[in-house]
C-alpha cells in the first residue's frame, strides 16, 4: 500500500508539472489543461484517502496486538488458577488442588490456590 501511495503522489507531481507544455496553445492546450488539472486532483483525493486507510489499518493492526496480549494473560492467570477458557469464551473451574504434607505426624491438605 505504501508502494502505490508514493506512486500515486509521485504521478501527481509529474501531471501538475506537464499540465501546460512550451509552445502549445489553443482551445485544445486548454482542453489538455483542464482535465490534467482535474486529474490531480483526481489523484490527491485518493492519495488522501489512501493515507486515511493507512493510519486505520495501523490503528487496528495496534489493537489487535493489544488484544491478542490480553487474551494471553487472560489465559494464564486462569490457568495459574486451576481454571481454563475455551475458543467460546465459557470458563471451567478445575478446581482446587490439594496436596497430603504431614506436620507432627498428622495428616493435612494444603490448598494450591492463592
């Protein structure tokens, strides 16, 4: 996209300078004129449109990432917690994990979960 933005800028600019070559002149010169006036502008409408299209492409490119981390750590932090989240987005609480220690000989569960 940037390829094609700079081409059309660059097309732009070349128009505007042969707009009106040396030596020609006449209803036709004129003709010639106008519409290559008409197509730089053509050109910077689509240039600015192009540049619109870039700066939301970045913007959404930018929030996906932000999303994609979030669901990371989204994920982890069930995970670390002994729960786990599905493509749905539905939770599923795998419950406590226990382990057997034993103080003063007498048996006991300590939880896993913080």
């Amino acid at each position: 996209m940037n390829r094609e933005y700079n081409e059309l800028i660059n097309a732009g600019e070349d128009l505007g300078k042969i707009q009106s070559p040396d030596g020609w002149s006449g209803q036709a010169a004129q003709a010639a004129g106008s519409r290559c006036g008409e197509l730089v502008e053509a050109l910077g409408e689509w240039t600015g449109d192009i540049a619109a299209a870039r700066t939301a492409f970045t913007a959404t490119s930018d929030a996906i990432g932000g999303v994609k981390n979030g669901v990371t750590e989204a994920e982890e932090v069930a995970k670390a917690n002994n729960f786990s989240i599905a493509d749905d987005g539905s939770i599923a609480d795998h419950g406590v994990q226990w382990t057997h220690r034993r103080t003063s000989g007498k048996p006991s569960l300590k939880s896993e979960r913080g």
